[in-house]
C-alpha cells in the first residue's frame, strides 16, 4: 500500500510539474507571450496591407484615429473577456469549443461551432483570394514568369497553409515568428523612408470636407 501511495504521490508531482511547465504563470511576461503578440500584429497589418483601400487615408489622419479609438474597445475587451473565459476553464485544452460546451452545455457547443465555422469560413474565402492574386501578381510581376492557372496555385497556397498548421501549435509558432519579424522590419523601413513624401495637408480638418472626393484603384 505504502508503494502504491509513494508511486501515485511521484506521478502526481511529475503530472504537476509538466502542467506548470506547460501553462506558465499568466502574470508573468514571457518570450511566447512576444512571439505570439508579434505574430498577432503582423497578422493585423497584413490584412490591412491586403484589404485597407488606398483612398482610406483620403479624409485625413483624423478620420483614422477616431476609427481607431472606436474599434480599440470592441475589439480589446471582447478579446480579453474571451481570453480569461477560456483560460478559467477546465476544458481549456480542448480550445473555445469545449469551454463553451463546459459552461452552456452540448447544444449550446453544436450552435457555436456552426456560427464560428461560418464565420471562419468566410474569412478564409477572402484570405484565399487575396492570397492567390497576391501570389500570382508575384509571379507574374516579379519573378517576369507566365501567371499560372488560378484554380492550381489557390489549391497549393491553401494546401501548403494547411500543412503547416498540422504540424502543431509550436512548429506553427516558430513559422509565424520567422515570418513576422522581416515583416514588420519591412514594414518599418517603407514607413520610414516615405516620411519625406508626407503631404501634412492631410492633418487638418479641411481634408475632412473633401474625403468623398477620393478615388480607388
């Protein structure tokens, strides 16, 4: 008896020691907490890069920071609230789904993974198409190599994204990590140099009255 209790006391603490090496200290600022933040915000701007209109900054640099003081809150504290929800749970290894299977039941579960697939879903039907034009305009524009077919290059883009998240949570990590420093380097040195071809006009509030005036490309 005293053997068993010493053996399941042993793996008890190993079992311990392996949940506090995995989940670290929530209150404590960690290296993966500033890959994953880097990855995030790399993330951020490359949707804005894809997908933020040229004539967006057409009403002034005003119009943009009151779009953003209005977002900030939408998106920070429902993103938090979520965050803490999933980490209370007891089924947070199994993601948002078993969370909210834990806290509102099976049928709740069933309706937000339909909800959440099809917002998901959406989202990655405008990824993949700016991925593919992307890509394509790439190859065309950059490599001065013939534009392959459309329905092919879509089908390996989404594949090979695919691939790489089976690999895991940390090999994913490390992948966005690489990615997203020469990102934002990049993105630092363009904003960087067009500093001189800055047109400060846009700061006032005049610019405001002429922002429908603007046209896209």
């Amino acid at each position: 008896m005293n053997g068993n209790t010493a053996k399941n006391i042993e793996f008890q603490v190993d079992n311990t020691a392996v949940k506090n090496e995995k989940y670290l200290d929530p209150k404590k600022w960690h290296k993966q907490d500033t890959t994953w933040a880097l990855s995030l915000f790399g993330t951020a701007i490359g949707a804005g890069v894809l997908f933020l209109p040229i004539n967006a900054g057409s009403g002034g640099l005003l119009s943009l920071l009151l779009i953003t003081i209005l977002a900030y809150p939408v998106m920070y504290y429902s993103h938090r609230a979520l965050a803490k929800m999933i980490y209370a749970s007891n089924s947070a290894e199994e993601g948002i789904t078993g969370t909210i299977r834990e806290y509102f039941g099976n049928k709740a579960s069933i309706i937000f993974n339909i909800v959440y697939f099809v917002s998901i879903y959406t989202i990655v039907l405008m990824y993949s198409v700016a991925l593919t034009n992307t890509a394509s305009s790439f190859i065309v524009h950059q490599l001065h190599m013939p534009e392959p077919p459309r329905a092919i290059l879509s089908l390996v883009l989404v594949l090979g994204l695919i691939a790489i998240l089976n690999f895991g949570q940390d090999i994913t990590v490390k992948i966005m990590s690489m990615l997203v420093y020469p990102f934002i380097a990049s993105l630092l040195f363009i904003a960087i140099s067009l500093i001189p071809q800055w047109n400060t006009s846009m700061l006032s509030f005049s610019a405001v009255s002429t922002a429908s005036t603007g046209t896209g490309y």
